[in-house]
C-alpha cells in the first residue's frame, strides 16, 4: 500500500531574501521549473522575477508561490503520492494550480490582481497572531470594546486577528500587559476580512477574463472546508478567500480524517507544521519540512528525502 502524502503550501509570511537563487541550486529540475514560472510571470507583470535585489509584494508572493510549486514537483517526482493539498492564504494559489485546477498564466493573474486589491489596506488595516482560542480573544476584545476579525483559525488555540491598526495596538497591549503569546504580522495592510466587500464588483471584473469550471481534485480548501464552492468554480471563491477567514483547522480536520501518513511543508520557512500539528494530536502523522531558511537548501532537502524514502519504502 502506498504512502498516502498531505502537502502544505504556507502563506505570504515565508519570503526569504534570494530564496529562488538559494532553491534553484538545489537541483535542476527545481531550476527549471523557477525559471519557467519566472518567465510567465516577467510576461505578465513586466517585472523581473529572478532579480531578487528588486524587492516588492507582488514580486515576493510569486515568488513564494514559485518556491513551493518547484518544491512540490520535486516531492512528487521521487515517489511521494499526494492525497491532500492545503494551502494557508497566498498557499491556496499554489496548491491550487498543483491540484490542475488553473494554467500558469491564470494564477498569475490571479495573484497579480489579488494584490491590487491587499494593496488598498495599506496603512489602515494590520494583523496579530494570538496564540489562544477564538473564544477567548473574542472575549477580550469585547472586555475592551476592541473591533476585529478572526483573519484565520489556525488550530484550537492559534488564531489570527485583523483590524484597524490602533485597535491591533490595543488588543497587543492588553496581550503584552497580560503575558499572553502573541506576535505582530509584519506584513503591510491585512487580509481575510470584511473590508475587501466594498470591491467586489471590481474584482468580479478584474478576473473574468480567467478561465473557471467545475473540478473535483485533492485540494481541501480553507474557505470552504465543506466544498460548498470550489476554487475553479467561480471567481466568487476568490473574492470570499480575500474576505472570510482562512480556517485552516477545519481544513486540516477534513485531512486528518480523510487519513494522511505524511504531512509535508513545501515553505522555505515551514511554519504550517506547527499549526497543523495542534490540528492532529493523536494521529501518526510524521511531520516533515521540505527546507528550513538559514540552512544549506541542498543538505537540508537531502536528509529530509532521505527521510522520506525509507518510510515510502519500508515494509508494511
């Protein structure tokens, strides 16, 4: 019986500096894939992603989203039998196009055209990870008469919060004051909340010309955990994944129950593991990441195929 293998495609939070560069010395099928995605994507956006001195959010997000399609056809290349795909926000565009759902150019214009509208929170909204249950920061923050949204329920006790950013401020306060675990999302502007209504129709029109239909595939989605709408279906998932929370616990509770020998974290920064194990505590899940940033990309992707070759491969 073969390894059944869940892959995990992390968020917006895990570029690196020279992350493409570092990748593409890996192997040269991880090179070719980056340089393929590279040239859709200076096509389309006229900007050069492989210059990696050139900073900027939506050169960074392809970027991501480059970085774990080459790693995701590596896994697959040596053996590794998907049965899950979950991707955290900007993840869900690369698991997404892995599950076949998309062409290259349509999720790169799909990302391209998502940004435009994140852009527009600049400077008003900001976000905070609370590592506590939506039950209790929902009671502080009506403690304190604080307005925000849940961003993203990560796992029973991990959530991320979104909101005017004096009122972030004051939630951090009040967290910090209290010695609650918290963190600041560094990244400018916010996501995954009711703000981004207002442009619907504006998005609607942004997007018609991708091309969406009804299929079926292994990807779990975290808007809709239960299917009620699938990403190729309509560009209505892609406006609600900009303004409902990403519930990536339900998603993984789906996975986890759909049943997984392997969980997979294809971000150069691995930061779903974590979560996605608060999500599955008492399973037999094995938990690997595919590299980790500050390491040699090259060794660390060695030991951890490794890894995974003797547990495809070992005796039942």
């Amino acid at each position: 019986m073969g390894k059944r293998v869940l892959f995990l495609f992390p968020g917006n939070g895990i570029h690196q500096k020279n992350m493409l560069a570092n990748l593409s010395k890996v192997t040269a099928g991880i090179k070719q894939c980056i340089e393929d995605i590279a040239a859709e994507s200076d096509r389309i956006t006229g900007l050069e992603l492989l210059d990696e001195s050139v900073e900027n959010p939506l050169l960074n997000q392809i970027r991501i989203f480059a970085s774990e399609v080459a790693l995701y056809e590596y896994w697959c290349g040596i053996g590794c039998t998907p049965v899950s795909l979950i991707g955290h926000s900007l993840g869900e565009n690369a698991a997404s196009y892995c599950a076949g759902l998309f062409s290259l150019e349509d999720m790169i214009i799909l990302i391209s055209e998502r940004q435009k509208f994140l852009e527009r929170s600049v400077g008003i909204l900001s976000m905070c990870a609370v590592n506590v249950s939506e039950k209790e920061v929902k009671r502080i923050c009506s403690e304190h008469g604080i307005t925000l949204e849940i961003s993203a329920r990560n796992s029973p006790n991990r959530v991320t919060v979104v909101g005017a950013d004096p009122e972030i401020q004051r939630l951090c306060g009040i967290l910090k004051e209290r010695k609650m675990d918290y963190f600041q999302v560094q990244a400018a502007g916010g996501s995954h909340c009711s703000f981004f209504e207002k442009y619907r129709d504006e998005f609607m029109d942004a997007v018609s010309g991708l091309h969406f239909e009804r299929k079926e595939s292994i990807m779990i989605s975290t808007v809709f955990p239960g299917g009620d709408i699938l990403p190729s279906e309509s560009a209505e998932y892609w406006f609600r994944h900009m303004t409902d929370t990403v519930d990536f616990a339900g998603a993984m509770k789906i996975a986890v129950k759909k049943g997984a020998d392997i969980a997979i974290d294809l971000g150069v920064t691995p930061n779903l593991l974590g979560s996605a194990m608060l999500n599955a505590v008492g399973s037999d899940i094995k938990w690997l990441p595919s590299v980790r940033f500050g390491t040699d990309y090259k060794k660390r992707l060695e030991e951890s195929t490794e890894k995974i070759k003797k547990f495809l491969y070992e005796e039942n």
